[in-house]
C-alpha cells in the first residue's frame, strides 16, 4: 500500500508526497476480494528492468502511481515511461503521484527514454507524462521530442501516448499529432458527474473534444481512452461514457478498478465483480469499439502491446468488410 509521506531518501523528495491531501480525514481501506490477485516482483527480468530504468535515471508511472501490475509487467520487461519529471500540477483525488511544484524539463530525457527502450527490446511502448500546468505548451513538444528520439533508436517499436488534457494549452495537441505516435490515448478516468470530487482540475467534455480532434487532424491514428469504476458511478452512467467515447470515434476502451492509494485519497465504494466488468465489455463490444480490455486490473498501459495488435487486426477486418460490401 502507498503512504502519504514520500520514502524516498534523497532530500529533494523528503516530506509530504501528497500535501493537497494531508489535512483530509482518513476513509476507510477495504480488503481486496479474492478475485484480485497480483504477481510480486522478484524475477531476473524484473529486476533487470528496474536496473535499465535505474541507469537512465527515468521515471515510470509503474512505481509512481503504485499500478499494481508491476510484478507482471517488469517480468515482461514491459515499463511504462513517464516524462517530464515525478511532479504533477494537478491534485487528482484518485491519483498516487506526486503533487507540487514541477522542477525545469530535462533536455535530456528524450535521449534517454529511447535508450532504455531499445536496451529492452520493446515491441510497444506507452509514453506517459504528469500534467505540467505551468509549462506554456503543456510539454507537447516535449512528448515530440521523445517519439522523434524513440523513432530512430527503436524504428521497430510501436509508440502510444497517454498525455494530459493540454486544458488551456491552444496548439498543443496539433504537435503530439504531428509527431505521429501510433496511438494517442487520453483517459477520461471517471464519469462526468464524478469529475469535481475525482478529477477537480479537468473538464469532462474537454477531454472528450481532445481525443475527437485527434480523429479529426489524423483519421487514421488509433485513439484511446479509459475510465475506473468502483468510485459510486452508476452502471447508466458507465454506458453514458461508452457512448460519449463512440461519438467522438474513440477506437479502443479500457476500464479497470479503482484501487485506494491511502486513506487519504478518494475513498473506494466498492469492488466491482468479474462478472459486471464482462458485461461491461459486452456493451462496448456492441457499441462498435474496435478494442475493449474491462477487467479489475485493467490499466491503460496493461497488455497494451498485445492490445495494439489486436487493435490494428480489429480495424483491417473492419476495412475489409466495408470494402466486401462496396463492391
């Protein structure tokens, strides 16, 4: 379980991890059901990828937003990359990363980040950041700069995104498309009614414009977002989120369960079954995404390489049968 008080014992990152949170009350931590079991970190791929990450001096969302897939994941010599520094401006109530004051972006990092990705021989790679409110660009070109660096150390590798909102940030989406990733992914996270206790600093239909302007700049790049549920939402209003996804084309949907950081992060309302996150993929599968992963440990960058593979199969299949009925 993650704590409140950062471990870490560098002194740049001693004291509160979260000090938005540190004056709440605590909520109560409920025991994980038998349904929701992860495998624990110890093999030598695992501890492999922890030396790359370690030697390239990256961070990666694994460890920052404790995902409890990391066991599996760095077995697999799988890491998701997480730019622009351990720092958020934002203060997601669901969220275990840091919050704060972000230090200057590292010209750096791109270099790096494609380094590691070719040492560990990555098929797929998700590139994730923390929001950076107070950069003019939101770090767009940053993220462009990593795909560019990825591309000529890696050119095998398959790149996905998963960026902030760029809210308030004219322009900024416009550069991460150009930079042409393979997916751009962008969660909505929750339900729109959920958002001012959940995701305070975000707009729900402006992240939804967002990932309709992708479709609009590129038709053919995949897009991508995905929701928790286990917040008090309602099974309405999960289905209202898939509907609002495939009205602005989302490609692939993922929906996975909310885990408690602490107790002093937004408090879990229930486990949600195996059996409801079937029914959920059911829905979406008859909603016309072209992929859905719905499971308790869904996460965005969880199988994500398998993901895309099946995501591109999806849409081949698809291209095929409306050419079929052309002629």
């Amino acid at each position: 379980m993650a704590i409140l008080i950062d471990s870490r014992g560098d002194k740049e990152h001693r004291g509160l991890r979260h000090p938005e949170k540190a004056g709440r009350p605590d909520t109560p931590l409920v025991p994980k059901p038998a349904w929701i079991r992860v495998k624990a970190g110890g093999s030598p791929q695992y501890a492999e990828t922890l030396n790359v990450v370690r030697e390239h001096g990256l961070n990666t969302v694994c460890q920052e937003a404790a995902c409890p897939n990391i066991g599996e994941c760095w077995s697999k010599r799988h890491a998701t990359m997480m730019i622009m520094g351990d720092t958020c401006t934002r203060a997601c109530s669901f969220c275990n990363v840091r919050t704060g004051k972000p230090g200057p972006l590292d010209g750096g990092e791109p270099e790096r980040v494609a380094q590691a990705v070719a040492k560990l021989a990555l098929d797929h790679v998700v590139i994730t950041s923390v929001d950076r409110d107070d950069l003019d660009d939101g770090g767009a070109e940053h993220f462009a700069r990593v795909i560019a660096a990825v591309r000529s150390a890696a050119p095998n590798t398959t790149i996905e995104v998963l960026t902030p909102d760029f809210l308030r940030k004219p322009g900024a989406l416009e550069v991460v498309v150009a930079a042409r990733p393979d997916v751009f992914n962008h969660n909505l996270e929750t339900v729109p009614g959920l958002y001012p206790a959940i995701r305070p600093g975000a707009r729900y239909f402006h992240s939804l414009r967002l990932l309709q302007q992708v479709k609009e700049i590129d038709g053919t790049m995949f897009t991508k977002s995905g929701i928790m549920v286990g917040l008090g939402e309602t099974r309405e209003q999960v289905l209202q989120v898939m509907d609002d996804m495939r009205s602005a084309d989302i490609d692939f949907i993922t929906i996975g369960q909310y885990m408690q950081p602490t107790r002093k992060h937004a408090a879990l309302d229930r486990y949600v079954t195996p059996q409801e996150f079937a029914a959920y993929e059911q829905a979406a599968r008859g909603k016309g995404f072209l992929q859905v992963a719905a499971s308790p440990l869904t996460r965005s960058s969880y199988h994500a390489g398998d993901d895309f593979a099946r995501l591109r199969e999806a849409r081949r299949v698809l291209q095929a049968r409306e050419m079929s009925s052309i002629r």
